[in-house]
C-alpha cells in the first residue's frame, strides 16, 4: 500500500533535482490555495471583486487628465482611456503577482515550519489568483473597447490577426513574473534588503515600461533601453494587435521572450534550492 | 514487512552566531572580516558557529508502533519531526520513509480566517496530504466529530478557541496518512476533547497507523506510546519501553533540578 509513497530523506546539494511526483499528488491543493488567495483579497469588502475594477479604472482616468487632458500627450490615435487602461492591467497583473510572490516565502514561514508541501505552490498561486483578476479587468476593457468602437464608428484603431498571439504574451508575462518574484522570495529569505528594494524597483520599472506614454515618443536615442526591458515589447505588442499600432519585429519579440524564459528556468531553480532549508534561517 | 521510518545516522547542524544574517550588511561585514582574518586560526571559530542539533540517531518505526519522544526543551525533538516532515534536510545521514506522512505540529495548518469552516477544512486537509474526494468522503464525520455542525459556514474567525481547536483536530484525526508525527498538539481544547482525542489517535494506531508523538505530559505519552526515545542534547539517549524512558526522563529531571 505504501510502497509508492517511499521516500528518502537526506541531505541533498543537487540544483536539479525537482520533486515533480509531490507536485503531482498536491494537486488539490494548488486549487485550494489559488482560491484562497483569490478570495481572500476581496473577503469582507461589500464591493467584493469590483475592486479588481475600481483600480484600475480610477488609474486610467487620472492619466486620462494628466497626460492627455493637461500635457496632451498624444496616444497613437488610440482613445486614452482604452490606451492608458490596457497598458495599466498589464502592469498590475506583472506588478501584483510579481510583488505576492517576492514575499510568498516570507509570509508563509510559519506554516512552512509546520506542514510540508511543494513550496512552489506558493509562488503559483499568488501568479493564477492575479491572473484571474486581470480577467475580470480584460472583461471591462472589452466592454469599454466596444464602446469606443461603436460611438466613434471604428476609426482609428482596429484588431488585427496577431490577437491570436494574446495568450502567449501572458505567458510570457507569468514567466516573467515567477522569474524575477521567485528570486526576490529566495534572496528575501536571506536577507530582508531585497524586500524594500522590490518596492522602489517595481515603481522605476513601472515607468521604465511603455505604460502611459507610447514608444514614438521616445527619443531614438532611448529606444534600446526601453525596448531592453522585457516588459516592454509585450505591451508594446499586446498594443498593435489590440488597436493596430505599430508592431514591434519578431527580434525583439524573440529576444524578451528568451530573457523571460531564462529568468523563469533560473529563479525556479534558486527557489527550489532555497526553499528546502530555509525554515533554518528565516 | 519493512518499518515505515528507517533513520539512519541522521545529524543536523545549524550554523549560530555570527551566520545568523539578517540583511545584506552584516553578510558583507562578515565577508570583511574573513578576509581580513585570513592568516589568523579560524578552527576555533568554526567550531564555535556550528551547533549540532541531531547527533547519529538511528531508529526503525514499524506500522502499528507509536513512540514518544522524550527529553528536555532544546534536545533535538522538533527537529527531528521537522526532518521526517521534509520541513528541512539534515545535514548527514538519511531516513527512508515508507507512507504517506501528516505533520501535525500545530493545529489548523493553513486555515484562513476569512473563509469558513467549510472551506477551511478542505484546505487544511489538502495541506495535511489529503485529496479533495478524501476529505469529501468523510466530511461528514469530520464535522460531527468537531460537534461544529452549527457553524459550519461561518468564517472560522468567529470561531471561539475551542471550535477552532475542535474543527482543526477532527481534520486531523480522519487523515488517511500511513505516520503521523504529533508535536504537543493534544494538549489543547479541554480536558474531555483531549480525553477523546487521545482515545481516536489510539484508534488510529490500532488500525497500523504509525505515531511520533511528543508531549511533555507523562500521563498522555504512556496512554498511547509503546515506545520511548529519549533525546539529550541531540544524542539518542534511550530506546526502549515507555515505562521505563519516562523514568529515566523523570529522574534527570529531578537531577538537574537539585545541582
């Protein structure tokens, strides 16, 4: 009965090993744990999920203000709302999960300390409970788009085929965020230094990130930099397929999509090792 | 048929003193001072940073054995429950466990205050091992159990401490689990529920559960163990009959009370 349980206890340096069959038999648990965190961010709010909304939507409308109103900023002869708003969903959705998971080692010691199971649920979960909020913000956003295409009698701004490649950009956000949230969780747990300096880097990325502005505004000089920031060419191309902007070429794409996966595989890896005795040290 | 836990010289040891970082500064500090040391002896200040919490311990669990691990605050008991949990990875040496393990060294692991006591009962048994269909299976007697049927769908927040206490064993004492490893978690809720909650983990050992039981009261670990290993400053210092370990446990006690 038990011998496919059979486990061996030891101390143990390899980086690779990773314990997929644990994985496997904790499955329920990763849907619990998504759900909890889920819904253990709106749990005696009377607004309930509309907050996922509310933020968001208020965001957008001060941009709306203060870039196009006050600056007139122009936003590639996309509506601002729909224009701010689908770049601050993407943000929040990279900012939020990336920001939980830094801290998910931290924030969980006392139940690491107490019962086991694969540690890497906890960075998942925070990453699934996001990305069902982000969701529900693509469905307002839908509601919105529609909107503005039917007042404005489609001019300007259109979708275009590459939509098809959506659900490949998340994911190459949800790497990107593991990447970089698991090695801040792993590092925090060492040293609490990491933790202020996640808060302070999210906001400079935030505006290192073509979110409020448009990349023809950027002065060619800069174009690398901007461009060089992994997050970037997602927006960038969620944008041309969502309005038909400018699309960004396959190079660039290529190359974020590999800094991501790179990020994701190693910060994965150093989570792994860290997260088998860190209860010693936290 | 081969024992659920076979450990085998198992050791740990915690690195104290100047390794315990708390931030990037005092690493670097560290990092300083090595390096400036260089020449001088350092054996003697590695000694000194290494502290072994476990030392050489080696034992064998059979199904339908419960032991009691006996010794003082600070001999190693924790560490060695954490160890066969998977919470950590000893140093050296090894343990082969044969089963499904359920970690009990607290009560209601993973509960959430804002979900109830529904919610809360699915999660912990899923955190204790137990598949969704599992905990489905015997939700029932898990809830009459708890005497909670009342409240089932209320936030476990409301809960007063006993209906917290009483909802998180029943979760626990309905694991299918093959081990259990118990940490001083029967010490709370009343007298009458710990009444009853040592009578289900005898039970359950009766049934070829296998039990690592730590308590600090005498009159518990010799109602449910057979067994007895002592720990002193992370030395197995005794294997043998609960009787008899008590003894010896009760007597240093007394020992070192009177130097």
């Amino acid at each position: 009965m038990s011998e496919s349980y059979t486990k061996i206890i030891k101390a143990d340096s390899d980086w690779w090993s990773f314990d997929f069959r644990s994985v496997f038999y904790y499955r329920d648990l990763l849907f619990l744990m998504i759900r909890r965190e889920f819904v253990s961010k709106y749990k005696q709010t009377i607004l309930g999920p509309l907050w996922f909304v509310i933020q968001p939507s208020l965001m957008a409308i001060v941009f709306v203000f203060l870039f196009s109103e006050t600056m007139h900023v122009p936003t590639d002869g996309v509506p601002p709302v729909l224009f701010y708003f689908s770049g601050i969903i993407i943000w929040n959705f990279l900012s939020s999960s990336l920001g939980a998971i830094s801290l998910s080692l931290l924030h969980h010691s006392e139940l690491c300390k107490k019962v086991y199971f694969p540690r890497i649920f906890l960075p998942i979960s925070q990453l699934f409970a996001s990305f069902f909020a982000l969701l529900i913000q693509m469905g307002v956003f839908i509601v919105l788009y529609l909107l503005f295409w039917v007042t404005q009698n489609h001019s300007g701004f259109f979708p275009t085929a590459q939509l098809l490649l959506l659900p490949l950009w998340f994911v190459q956000l949800a790497f990107l965020s593991l990447g970089v949230g698991t090695w801040i969780a792993g590092l925090t747990s060492r040293y609490r230094d990491f933790h202020h300096l996640t808060q302070l880097g999210l906001t400079l990325w935030m505006y290192a990130s073509p979110i409020s502005y448009s990349l023809r505004l950027v002065s060619p000089k800069w174009k690398w930099l901007v461009l060089s920031n992994p997050v970037s060419p997602v927006i960038l191309s969620i944008r041309a397929a969502v309005f038909g902007t400018e699309a960004l070429s396959l190079e660039i794409q290529l190359i974020s999509m590999a800094i991501s996966i790179f990020l994701c595989v190693t910060g994965t890896l150093f989570f792994n090792r860290i997260q088998r005795n860190f209860i010693d040290t936290i | 048929m081969k024992p659920l836990i076979e450990v085998e010289n198992l050791s740990k040891c915690y690195r104290t003193g100047e390794r315990g970082f708390r931030s990037l500064r005092d690493s670097f500090q560290y990092w300083w001072g090595q390096s400036l040391k260089k020449e001088m002896k350092i054996e003697e200040a590695d000694l000194k940073r290494f502290f072994w919490a476990l030392k050489d311990i080696s034992f064998r669990l059979q199904a339908g054995e419960a032991i009691g691990l006996i010794g003082k605050n600070g001999a190693g008991k924790s560490t060695l429950l954490r160890i066969l949990a998977s919470l950590t990875e000893p140093t050296e040496g090894q343990a082969v466990i044969r089963g499904r393990v359920a970690s009990l060294l607290e009560m209601g692991s993973g509960f959430h205050p804002d979900l109830t006591g529904r919610e809360n009962v699915f999660l912990n048994g899923a955190f204790l091992g137990m598949k969704k269909k599992e905990v489905a299976e015997q939700f029932d007697a898990i809830v009459a159990f708890s005497e909670n049927e009342a409240f089932i769908d209320t936030p476990v927040k409301h809960y007063s401490k006993g209906m917290y206490t009483r909802l998180a064993f029943s979760v626990a004492a309905h694991l299918n689990a093959d081990i259990l490893l118990l940490d001083e978690v029967l010490e709370l809720g009343d007298v009458a529920f710990q009444q009853r909650a040592i009578e289900k983990m005898i039970e359950r050992k009766k049934e070829g559960k296998a039990i690592v039981f730590v308590s600090h009261h005498a009159e518990r670990v010799q109602a449910m163990c057979d067994r007895a290993i002592c720990l002193d400053s992370g030395y197995l210092s005794f294997d043998g009959g609960i009787k008899e370990g008590m003894e010896r446990y009760l007597t240093s006690l007394t020992l070192s009370s009177m130097l």
